[in-house]
C-alpha cells in the first residue's frame, strides 16, 4: 500500500484514479502529476517502483496543497468571513447555501433534516 501526503492509497486502482484520494487532488492534477512523473494512463498503483512513488510524493510536497494544511487554509478563510460579517460569513454561521441557491423548497443538504411547524397541517 502506498502511502502519499498522509493516505493510504488503494493499490488495486489506476495511479490517475487513485491520487483523487488525496483531499485536494481532483482529477486534472492527477493527470498532470502523472505526466510530469512519466507514468503512463494504464499503470495501476501497486505496479509503481519505489522510485516513482518518491517522486509522486516529492511532487505532491512540492507544488500542491493538500490534506491538513489545505482544510486548515479552507477552515481559516471561512472564519475570516464570519469575522468580518461579510454575508457569505453570515450564510455559513446560519448554515445555509453561500452560493445564492433556492432555500424555499431545496437546500437540505445544508439545512439539514426539515422540522414540522406546530398548527401547520390542516
């Protein structure tokens, strides 16, 4: 099992599939990060030589952010929303949709599970 950035990587999958489990790393790094290394499409992850598995992880270190430091960096420029009472910051207090979404009808992923109002149903 390969370990990068912090996680266990599946061995059993493509190298491009297998970095998307890296929190920050979607599927165009994947790719790029692949193509800088050499590796070709069709190599799984349990294939790699150690050598290319130390250069992934140099890579990674050197030119992306990810895991701990990324959600730390994502944690801090929310909080510094809700400071400043911007109303993006207010959305995210209240835990509603930041982005202008509908919240009449949908938005329940954010709004969580729906409560009943007392007297409503008639």
């Amino acid at each position: 099992m390969a370990r990068i950035a912090g996680v266990n990587i599946p061995t059993n999958k493509r190298v491009a599939i297998a970095l998307r489990y890296i929190y920050g790393i979607g599927p165009t790094n994947a790719q790029i990060i692949c193509d800088k290394v050499g590796i070709p499409a069709e190599r799984r992850v349990f294939q790699l030589t150690d050598q290319e598995v130390l250069q992934i992880r140099e890579m990674i270190d050197r030119d992306y952010m990810v895991e701990g430091d990324l959600r730390r960096d994502v944690a801090v420029n929310i909080k510094r929303l809700m400071d400043l009472g911007a109303y993006r910051g207010l959305r995210h207090r209240r835990g509603l949709p930041v982005r202008g979404q509908r919240t009449h009808t949908n938005a329940r992923t954010r709004k969580g599970k729906a409560k009943p109002i007392a007297g409503k149903k008639k």
